[in-house]
C-alpha cells in the first residue's frame, strides 16, 4: 500500500481515481474479437520496438505513449500515425501515471531505464492493468518481490521482455537438455563478451527543455544532470542498471531456468573491474553460483570449450553424457565425441510461442499468465542482483534461499533493497 505522502499526491493530483481504482481493480472479460487498448511508456530504442511490435498485432490499438523526453515523444507518436494512419487518436503524456489513470487502457509496455521498471509495473497492477515489461525485471532483489506480491494481490499478467525466449531454437533447446540426452547437467557456463564504452564529461550540463530530468531520475538517488548519465548510457551507472552483465544476464540465464530450474543457490562470487571512464559498472565480470546439485559460472568471453569462441553470447550445458552449447540461433550437442545439431528422436514437447508479444496479448485475454511471467523471470533474474552485490563488496557471498538473505552479512543484505528517493516514493 502507498505512503500517506503518496496517497495525498494522488488525491491531490487525480492519479489513479484518487487511489481509488488501485483498490478495486477492474477485470475486463475479453471476447476474442475484443481489440487490447495498450500504452506504451518509456520511447528510447526499445520503446519504439515495443510500439513497432504491437502495432503489428492486428488485435492491439495502441491509444497513448508516454516519455519524459518531449522530442522523443514526438518522434514516437509521428511513427505511430505512420506505421497506423487509421489507427484511434492517440494521447501523448509526461507522466505516466496520468496513463493509469485512464480506465479505458488495458495494459502497459514498459521500456524504461532500470530503475523506474518496479515502480511503474506495481503501480499498474494496482491500476488493474496488465504489464509487458523490459527486461531486467527490476533494479533489486527487494523490487522485484513487491512487484510479484501486487501481481498475486490485483490478479494481474505480467510477461518480460527477454524476446528471444520464444524462439524455436530456445525451445528445443529445452527439449534436448530435459530429455536427458546429454544426462545429469553439473555445470553451465555462460558468457557475453563486450564492454562499455569509455564515458567521459563529469561536469554538470543544463537540463535540456525537452527533459524531465527530475522524473527521469524518479527513484534513483538525485544527481546534477550529465548526459552520459541518461537515455541510452544509463546503463552503464550502478544508480540505474548493471552494465553489459544487467543488459544480457536475462537473454542467456533464461535458457538455463527454463532448461533445468536450478534450486538451492547456496553462494555467489564475482569478481571484476571497473569500467573505464566515469561508468562504475563492470568494465567485465566473472560470477560464480554454486545450486543444489549445478554451478552456473559466468564469464566475460568465451569459456575455453569447442564452439564457444565462435559466439559472442552463449550457454554450454556439460553432462555426465555428453555437451549443448547454443546461443540465440544456433545449438550443437556432442555425444561419445559425435557432434550434431539435433536429435531427431528426442519428441517436441514443448508448446511452440505465437511471437512474444502475441503470447502477452493471449495470456491478456484468457487470464493465464505467459512464458515468461513474472514469477519465473524473478527467479532466473534476482542471481543476476546477488552477483553485482558480490561484485560490490568484493567478496563471496553466502545465500539462504528460504529466507532470501544472505547469510551473516549485514552489508549484502542492505544492498538488496534501496530506499527510493522520497519524493518518488511511490510503492
């Protein structure tokens, strides 16, 4: 439930019905042929990829778009009006939270920075709309438990946007570790190479007018404006995202969750160093997890294994039978020193994805929550917060996944929640 300071600005400012509406949400029985109304906030790259995606779906009205980036704005509504010249009015906001206030709006697709993701996301459920939002789930391990409670509570759907979850080649690639082919998987090894890019200008610059910089920032910690600091190159500042581990974590992780449901993480150890410029996220990163019966070990390039070198980002699976290593697109599996890309006896059984966001307007529509929901994409993403908290202390950490704590360290277990600034409080 919102803070007194929080409710008084709603009232005050309209949002939400005066609270109202994000206690009593609606529940829309949808007919087949019924048309989803959706909104889009957040309007950088993949906002707009959002949009283009949706506005392809021919049961979707995109009616509003939301940034705190003016020109943005702009530019995103007048390719909406292009890619739908006949499409419903569309309305352009600021705020948000104006978008929640409209009962005639179905669901949100959220491709803000990281650390508005949360926020945004929980104060929808309680709008009684439904949310397709960007991957990482949240900014921490605290965000995205608030976030999965007010999904539970409102009866809402939730899918996260690690797209290539649905591709073919991931699903069968679930089918051939599950089948036991390559036998019992002890380890996984993951990696993505690349780094950030070298940022430089400290100084403080003049908000731009087009820019909302105080919302931009929302519950982060407040800093004088500096443009490496927002839109694309956020992510590289540990105020708003993790780097290139945070941005690619969920794509590959995501093969290993679904593949084999790793239980009982115990300890994490990462190791890196910081990024050249004034970015403070890893310039590369090694992480270890230690699971009942599994290790997940992360790396910054390829391990030193057949086929990896040849991929930028990948996962290889080791068996006490054979090995898979795959990436987006591709897969091979070697067995008794044979390698092939498939098995043909091993039987699909793993229902085949309708697109991403065709799944996030089904599951809308039926009430049945979609591949990647947000219970699962908790779970495969919260190892991704525990290793930067390792990475930030510069140690091993020791984790009980029961209590979800980790163990006799005060230090770790106050970075898994931050505090959000007190004027954007909002959850």
């Amino acid at each position: 439930m919102m803070n007194s300071f929080n409710r008084r600005h709603f009232i005050k400012s309209g949002s939400l019905a005066a609270l109202g509406v994000a206690f009593a949400p609606s529940l829309r029985a949808f007919a087949h042929s019924d048309k989803l109304r959706i909104a889009h906030i957040g309007l950088g790259g993949m906002g707009n990829s959002h949009m283009k995606w949706f506005a392809n779906i021919p049961e979707v009205d995109i009616v509003a778009l939301c940034d705190v980036d003016s020109i943005r704005l702009k530019e995103t509504q007048n390719k909406l009006k292009e890619l739908r010249p006949k499409g419903p009015k569309i309305k352009t906001y600021g705020d948000f939270r104006r978008i929640l206030d409209r009962k005639d709006i179905d669901a949100i697709t959220c491709a803000t920075p990281d650390h508005w993701h949360a926020a945004i996301a929980t104060l929808a459920f309680q709008a009684g709309k439904d949310v397709y939002g960007e991957k990482p789930l949240s900014y921490d391990v605290g965000e995205g438990k608030i976030m999965l409670e007010n999904l539970n509570r409102y009866n809402r759907v939730f899918q996260m946007g690690n797209q290539i979850h649905a591709t073919d080649n991931y699903h069968r690639v679930v089918e051939l570790v599950k089948s036991g082919v390559i036998g019992n998987v002890h380890t996984v090894r993951l990696w993505k190479t690349g780094t950030p890019p070298e940022l430089k200008g400290t100084e403080p610059a003049p908000v731009p007018s087009h820019l909302n910089w105080d919302m931009w920032l929302g519950p982060a910690p407040y800093t004088e404006y500096i443009p490496a600091k927002c839109h694309f190159t956020y992510r590289y500042f540990l105020d708003y995202s993790g780097g290139v581990f945070a941005d690619f974590w969920c794509h590959i992780a995501d093969i290993v969750f679904w593949s084999l449901q790793p239980k009982g993480l115990k300890k994490v150890h990462a190791r890196g160093e910081k990024a050249d410029g004034i970015a403070d996220v890893p310039k590369w990163l090694d992480a270890d997890f230690e699971f009942d019966n599994l290790k997940i070990l992360w790396t910054s390039k390829p391990p030193d294994v057949p086929g990896a070198a040849e991929r930028g980002i990948g996962a290889y699976f080791e068996g006490d039978k054979g090995t898979l290593i795959c990436d987006y697109s591709t897969r091979s599996i070697t067995i008794n020193g044979e390698t092939m890309t498939d098995i043909a006896h091993v039987p699909m059984s793993v229902k085949r994805s309708p697109g991403h966001q065709q799944n996030f307007v089904d599951a809308v529509k039926s009430r049945l929550q979609p591949e990647s929901n947000l219970a699962y994409a908790r779970e495969m993403t919260f190892p991704m917060h525990l290793a930067l908290i390792s990475y930030r202390l510069g140690r091993p950490l020791q984790w009980d996944a029961i209590a979800e704590q980790f163990v006799g360290d005060a230090d770790a277990n106050a970075l898994l929640h931050r505090e959000h600034r007190q004027k954007w409080k909002l959850i």
